[in-house]
C-alpha cells in the first residue's frame, strides 16, 4: 500500500502558498494526495477556486500525483463540470465526502444518485467512491445508510473509502467493514481516536434511528477528538493487516491538530510507515 495524504489535513498551509504546501507534504515523503473541490460555489472546503492545470503543474513540480478529489456536487451542471475538471487534471478518482439522510427511502434514492454519477464519471474514465463520517451507520428500517448505500449501488460504478477512524465512533469494527466491502475498497482514510475520548460509540448519545445532520456532525468535529496516527487508541496495525488485502493507498486526514499542520502530518506519516512495514 501507498501512503497518501489528504491536503484538507494541511488546508492552512494549502491556502497560503500551494507551492510551498506541496513542496513540505513531498518533503515529508507524501507523493500521493487528495483534493478537496466544491463545484457548489460554497467553497465549503475553503480551498477556493483552483484551475486543474495549474494545480496539476504544481502538484508535478514538487514530486506528488493527485491520486484523488474529494468533490462536492450538487446538480448534472456541477457534476459535469467536476468531470470536466477531472479530465484536465488527469486524475482517474472522485470521491462524495458527505451526504445527509432522513430515512430508508431517501437511503436508496441516494444510492441511485451515486450510481447515476458513477456512470456519467466512468464515461470519463474516472472511478466514483463515497466516504464516510459517522452518520451513515444511522439505521432506518432495520439497516444502516451504509448498508442501504453498499447494496443499492453498483459495484462497478461506485466503490468505498472507508473513513476508518469514523466507523469506530459509529460503534462499528472498521476491519470487519474491510472484509465485507472487499475489492470496493481500495482506499482508506486513517487518524487516530484520543483514549480520553469518551463515549467512544457517539451512538450512546445520540438515537441512531433520528435523521443527523451538519450540527451534529459538527458537534463531533472539535480538536480534542482527534489524535495523530499513533497517538492514539485505533488498533492501526490490525486496521492495516485487514486493508493490505484490497487497499492501493492508505490515506491520512487529520480533521483537526493541535500541532502545527505539518508536523501533525509528518507525525502521522512516520507512525503509518511503521506500521504498514510490520503489517
């Protein structure tokens, strides 16, 4: 497997000079990133408007490949232009960082809505894959969303990455998750939970059965949920023994740090090293 990193770990220094951010993320030995984009117009990553070739050229410069974005779409017209984007920045993966759910059948129209966009990327050449928070282990109807999702999609169309840390604080076992989605999971994002952090499964606070939204994922997302790769209390290595199987990168996102970015993602870069030489 790969090591990739996720810039959004990094998204200060991105936003202040990407130049200098790619040449530090190469320094640190990354030569695999993801990028977030928002054709929303939101710029709900805050990374702002970016032009593909020249973030391509950028990226080239400093020695790493964009392995992946992480996209926010909302219509055909966004999505056609995220293909288009996609394209020039000859990158072959995009990923739904989010979506929102308020029951089985909005479950289910929505995995019909990533099988319709799975299909209009794959004329493009470019694989669709979703990524999980917390939430979409919410149950409607006797099922998870993620279940609703993995079953009502097309396994050649949409694949998973598997957020793993996420899972956990859904109360879910990230390396039985590994083994069920199997070849649909190439790539997986990995950070580590702090052991004070308590209660580990946010489902002992919140009913699973309810619709959650952007608040109370919100309400999750504070620094002192977070710990860097080895810091924390994530049986990594049995994570990265179960996703050697089917993994191409292993993927670092640190949400939030109290360290400076850099070295939040130096810090994790060494420990996953580590560990996938033993894994």
């Amino acid at each position: 497997m790969k090591i990739g990193l996720q810039v959004f770990s990094v998204r200060n220094a991105f936003l202040r000079d990407r130049r200098k951010a790619f040449r530090r993320i190469a320094d640190i030995g990354y030569r695999h990133v993801e990028i977030p984009v928002d054709f929303t117009g939101q710029d709900l990553f805050g990374t702002g408007e970016m032009d593909p070739y020249v973030l391509r050229s950028e990226a080239a410069a400093a020695g790493v490949s964009i392995l992946a974005i992480h996209m926010f779409v909302a219509d055909n017209a966004q999505l056609e232009r995220a293909a288009a984007f996609l394209t020039e920045l000859e990158c072959g993966r995009a990923v739904i960082p989010a979506a929102f759910f308020t029951g089985a059948d909005d479950a289910r129209a929505y995995a019909e809505t990533l099988n319709r966009y799975g299909r209009r990327l794959k004329e493009y050449g470019v694989q669709l894959y979703y990524h999980n928070h917390f939430h979409e282990f919410q149950r409607f109807a006797g099922r998870s969303v993620y279940e609703w999702l993995l079953d009502g999609t097309d396994p050649e169309l949409v694949k998973f990455e598997l957020d793993t840390y996420w899972a956990v604080r859904a109360g879910q076992d990230p390396v039985e998750w590994l083994r069920r989605l199997g070849p649909r999971c190439d790539l997986v994002h990995q950070k580590d939970l702090p052991p004070s952090v308590r209660p580990v499964n946010i489902f002992e606070e919140l009913n699973e059965n309810e619709p959650i939204g952007v608040p109370d994922m919100q309400r999750y997302g504070a620094v002192e949920n977070f710990a860097e790769i080895g810091l924390g209390s994530l049986d990594i290595p049995a994570i990265a023994a179960a996703a050697r199987e089917h993994a191409a990168y292993f993927i670092v996102e640190q949400d939030a740090t109290t360290m400076d970015e850099m070295i939040s993602a130096a810090y994790s870069y060494a420990s996953l090293k580590e560990i996938l030489r033993g894994a």
